[in-house]
C-alpha cells in the first residue's frame, strides 16, 4: 500500500486539451475547468483505457462537429438569450459548427459524468494509493474484488473471475457511456448531412426537418453504429495492449472468440458491445428528444432551433405571432439532460449485457 499517486502526464495532457479546447472554441471558460476535473479523474488511472476512450471521444467528436459547417449553419440556428443580441448575431457566426462546437461545463458533465465516476472507482479500489479498504466496506463490496494491480499483470480487467467483476464491469460501464456519447454525436453532426430527409423515430411515415430531436436517417443511424464500434475497438485495443494480464497466452483466435474461456478474453464482444451501446444509446437519445424535448422551427428561415427558445422570441399577447413553431416533443427536457440519462441508461444496459455475455 502506498499513498496517493500523482499522475503528472494525464495532468499536462489534461492542461492542454483543455487550453486548445478554448482556443480553438470547442470549449467555454466553464467547460475548460470542467474538462479539467473530468478529464485528469478519468485519465489519471492504472488502467489506461478509461482516459484513451475520453481522448477518442472528445477528438472525433471535435472534428465531427466542424464537418461541413456551412451546410449545418444554414440547417440549426442559435439564439442567444438577451435582449441586446440581433439576430443576426445569433445565426450563422455563433452555430456550433463555426464555435467548434463549444461546451460549456454542464456539457462535458453531461458527457462524461458516468465514464468519470467509474474511473475514479476502479483507480480507488486497484490504483494501490490506500483508498480502497474504507470504501468497500461502506459500498459492500467483497475482499475478493480488492487483487492488486501490480501494473496490470496482477488480473485481467475484463475477467469475470477477477475481483468478483467488479473492474469488468466498472469497465463497460466506461464503453457504454463513451460509445453511447460517440454514437449520439456522429448520428448528429454527420447524420445532418444526409441526402435523404429524416424521419421521427417514433413515426417512420413522418419526415421532420434536418435537426430535429427524435429525427433519425439511414446515414444518422449507420453513423452511431460506427462510433459505437470505433469505442469498442479503442477499449479492446488499450485494454489488450496496456493490461498484460489479458495478453498472457494469448493468441490470434483470441479476438474472434465470443465468450471467455479459462485465461481467454473476448475481444470481439467488447467491440460488439461498444457497437452496441452506440446505436442504442443513439436510439434511446432520440426517443426522449422525440418525446420529452421541444423542437422549434423557423418557418421563415427554414432552420431548427438549437435549445430553448429565449422569452424575447415568443410571441406576447397583441403582438406579431413568433416566426418558431414546435414541431415535435415536449418541453420537459433540455438537451444536456436528455443525454445523460441516455448515456446512463446505455451504460447500465451494456454493462448488464457484458456481464451476461462474457461468462
């Protein structure tokens, strides 16, 4: 047992990414310190994976959102909530695409809480810093699931016979939340872009405009199921590579297995499994769009809303009708909300799921 263990990489790498994120626009001043919370309590870990899935994630995601961003700004618009800010000021110059697709600190939360808390939990109970013996009395957690790391050759992560599952499932929890973030993202940003018009996912006769919450098309839904098994594939990858335990005796047939067998790990079910939580969560995050998530459209600028629409564009009683009509959904949700519970809800299944397949 030795005492807490500073992570000076992940700390600089951290830095960084989050100073080129506001410079480049893709993150707020808020969204920075977050990233910088969440992104050191994910990277800093023994197990590499967790911050290498983060890291594919926000990059991929970054430039996902800058694709084609004139198309896009002529398909959503932004408003800002004030009064002092024109309309112009407000469409094409401030879109998402132009910002980089900046976040601010509740969307990074949104994005990486779950990913984060199960880091931090696996770096508790194997990181060897004197953390574990408390808090595993307090969550109920067995003796068994406390077999020191010694840097990855003391188990597999993805062992169920390792730590009573627990480093496996804190695992997939980690891909289900990045390939369901990854899935929702590239449905969106690239799946925009489709020739053919969407449709709303609960109403597959209904074709909605391009941007609308609960719209779903062939090239949208192709996409989440790519970035899905773009995580998947990151996790096997960095898992296999940096936990020398689940290389040991491995060989090529090992990656075509689909269920584990003595010291063998299936590889191929953690890609699945990241493919998995893409198209799911995708799926998940456009039935709550569809129905606990307004949609506004302009009918005179031919353009989606992104958010909320600011009380200085409703109509007041006496006065011009609002050019914004909703088209779909109820105002209950807002987006950062939708996609954490998305992202919790696909988590919880592929970490069900995992658990039952690779037994």
């Amino acid at each position: 047992m030795s005492g807490l263990r500073l992570y000076p990489l992940p700390a600089a790498l951290t830095v960084l990414l989050a100073a080129h994120g506001v410079r480049k626009g893709s993150l707020s001043t808020s969204g920075a310190l977050a990233a910088l919370v969440a992104g050191y309590g994910t990277l800093a870990n023994p197990l590499p994976t967790f911050g290498v899935m983060l890291l594919v994630f926000y990059l991929t995601g970054s430039r996902a959102t800058k694709v084609k961003a004139g198309i896009k700004a002529t398909l959503e618009r932004e408003l800002v909530d004030s009064p002092k800010k024109s309309a112009a000021q407000s469409d094409a110059a401030n879109h998402k695409a132009h910002a980089g697709g900046q976040r601010d600190a509740m969307q990074v939360l949104c994005n990486s809480l779950t990913a984060f808390i199960s880091a931090v939990l696996f770096r508790i109970l194997y990181g060897n810093e004197g953390l574990a013996t408390s808090l595993t009395a307090q969550l109920g957690i067995p003796p068994n699931a406390l077999e020191e790391w010694k840097n990855g050759a003391g188990f597999c992560a993805i062992s169920p016979r390792a730590t009573d599952g627990w480093s496996r499932t804190l695992l997939l929890l980690a891909l289900g939340h990045f390939a369901c973030c990854m899935g929702d993202t590239l449905a969106s940003e690239l799946g925009i872009l489709a020739r053919s018009k969407p449709v709303l996912v609960l109403n597959p006769f209904r074709q909605v405009p391009p941007g609308t919450n609960g719209g779903i098309s062939p090239l949208g839904t192709l996409m989440s199921l790519l970035g899905g098994l773009l995580i998947g594939i990151t996790a096997a990858l960095t898992t296999y590579l940096s936990n020398s335990a689940c290389s040991t005796h491995q060989d090529a047939a090992s990656w075509l297995r689909t269920k584990v067998t003595d010291d063998h790990y299936s590889w191929l079910a953690i890609v699945a499994l990241g493919g998995l939580g893409g198209l799911l969560g995708s799926m998940i995050d456009s039935v709550m769009g569809a129905t606990l998530q307004r949609t506004y459209y302009s009918k005179e600028t031919k353009q989606v809303l992104l958010g909320r629409l600011p009380p200085q564009e409703r109509a007041k009683p006496g006065a011009k009708q609002s050019e914004w009509v909703v088209i779909t959904g109820n105002d209950v949700l807002t987006n950062n909300q939708v996609n954490l519970l998305s992202s919790i809800l696909t988590a919880a299944i592929v970490a069900y799921v995992g658990n039952t397949v690779l037994v």
